[in-house]
C-alpha cells in the first residue's frame, strides 16, 4: 500500500530525510517514533504529496506519488492528478483542524459534495454514519468549539474517512489532547486498524503501538534506525539511539 525506496527529501541545505526504505501492506498499521527534527512529519507530507522528494521513489496504493513513469523516464503529475491522488489518502494532524463555522456534521460532509460532488442528502447519511462511528452520533450539529479535544480529534477522523481513503495518515493524532482525552482517539483509532484500514501512525503512544502496530519504525536523523515488531523493537532494541530514545519515553 506504501512503498519507499531510498525518499531523500531536503529543504534548502537541510536533509531532512536521507534514503527512506520503507514498505506499508494493505491492512497494515505502521507506527514511528523519533526524536524532534528526525523527519517523521516530512516523511508523512511526502506521502501525501504535500512535499516533493528530490531522490527515491515512493508508491502508494500501486501509484508512484507525483510521477507517471513512461519508457523508464519520469514525468512529473498535472496539478489535478496529484489533488486525485492525494484523495486516496485522509490524514489527521496533531491540531484539529476542522472548519470552525461549520458544525461536526458539516465538517465531514464538506469534501464529499465539495470534491466529489455527493448529492447532500446522501453526504449527510455517510457523515451520521461515519459521526456515531466515532462516537458523536449526539453531537452532529455541535461546533468544534462546542466540542472537547478528543471529540474533535475524532471528528477529524470521521472526516478524513469521509473521503473513503485507502490509506490514513496520522501524525501525533493525541499529543495535543489533555491525557485524559488520549484513550478516547487511540480507541477509534484501533478500532479503524481492526477493521483493515492501512494506517503510518506517528506516535509516542507506545502502548497503542505494541497493541495496535503491525511494524514499528525508529527514526533518527532522517535515517530509519531500527524497524520491527512492536515487541522485537521494544523489548529487545539493538541499536544504541533506539535504546536511548525508548528509555526516555517508556
Ligand atoms: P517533531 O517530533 O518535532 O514533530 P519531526 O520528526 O516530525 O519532529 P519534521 O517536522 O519532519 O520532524 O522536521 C525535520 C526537519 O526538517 C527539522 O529540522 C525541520 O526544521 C525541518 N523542516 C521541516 N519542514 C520544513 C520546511 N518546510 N522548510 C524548512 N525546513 C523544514
Ligand atoms: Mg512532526
């Protein structure tokens, strides 16, 4: 579902990710950790074509990202290819950021009969459909500043899932929330792994990760260090800078 193969990204001077191999299965949850600065978010954006690699290659859903190749040569997407293929994939941020004007119900209508052109009334069915998913079947037509972290969180969810995508995106979905409101995400979240969902979760839930994680990636300095199970890397892990880093967040 995501593959890549040596993603070197780098702003100005700065390498931020320097020869990512990596590789996501259908049905896949794939957590990362690192340190501030290693690259995690840079490597999400690349993902989702939010940044363009400068060297590598990288698939998702059995598309290159970006590049349609052609006699071994590559030939960068139309504006309009890359906004379809980016559909395929929903991403959570670490702030929620949904429309602030619109109710939860709205927020997750928008891009289906927006981008896809959904009829409303069938939009709005999905979007009640998707909002008690989550848990907010009561809280259709609150404003996210009607709603606390963790309930927005979960809105964002159901909004992203709203464009049906193969794959979601989550970078650090819970390190904004009050602990308390933590559990709440990470159980949608699991829930959605249980169902099949291909998620790459950026996360220093290390619990969520040994429950829910099929792999768990170490990365350091735009390199990925150590990469597993989430119980080989926790129990056992063998590079020096995982050990160090593990230490200071279990
Ligand atoms: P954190 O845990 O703090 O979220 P991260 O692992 O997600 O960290 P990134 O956000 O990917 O790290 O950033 C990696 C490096 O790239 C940092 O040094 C950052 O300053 C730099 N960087 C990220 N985006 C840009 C940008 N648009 N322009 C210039 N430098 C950037
Ligand atoms: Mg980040």
């Amino acid at each position: 579902m995501v593959k890549a193969e040596a993603v070197h990204k780098s702003f100005g001077r700065l390498e931020v990710l320097k020869g990512i191999d990596l590789e996501v299965k259908p049905g896949e949850v794939m957590c990362v950790v690192g340190p501030s600065g290693s690259g995690k978010s840079t490597f999400l954006r690349c993902v989702n074509h939010l940044e363009k690699i400068n060297a590598g290659r990288l698939w998702v859903n059995g598309h290159l990202v970006g590049y349609r190749e052609k006699g071994g040569k590559l030939y960068e997407l139309r504006d309009r290819e890359v906004a379809a293929q980016r559909r395929e994939i929903g991403m959570v941020f670490q702030r929620f950021n949904l429309f602030p004007h619109m109710t939860a119900l709205e927020n997750v209508m928008e891009a289906p009969v927006r981008v896809k052109r959904q009829p409303k009334a069938q939009a709005r069915e999905r979007a009640v459909a998707l909002l008690t998913r989550v848990g907010l079947g009561d809280k259709v037509n609150s404003y996210p500043a009607q709603l606390s972290g963790g309930q927005q969180q979960r809105v964002a969810i159901a909004r992203a899932l709203a464009m049906e995508p193969a794959l979601m995106l989550f970078d650090e979905p819970t390190s904004a929330l009050d602990p308390e409101l933590v559990g709440e995400v990470l159980e949608v979240m699991k829930q959605l792994a249980l169902d099949g969902m291909t998620m790459v979760v950026v996360t220093h839930e290390m619990g969520f990760a040994r429950e829910v994680g099929d792999s768990l990636v170490f990365m350091d300095g735009g390199v990925v260090v150590e990469e597993g199970t989430p119980r080989e890397v926790l129990a056992n892990p063998k590079h020096p800078r995982t050990q160090d880093f593990l230490s200071k967040v279990l």
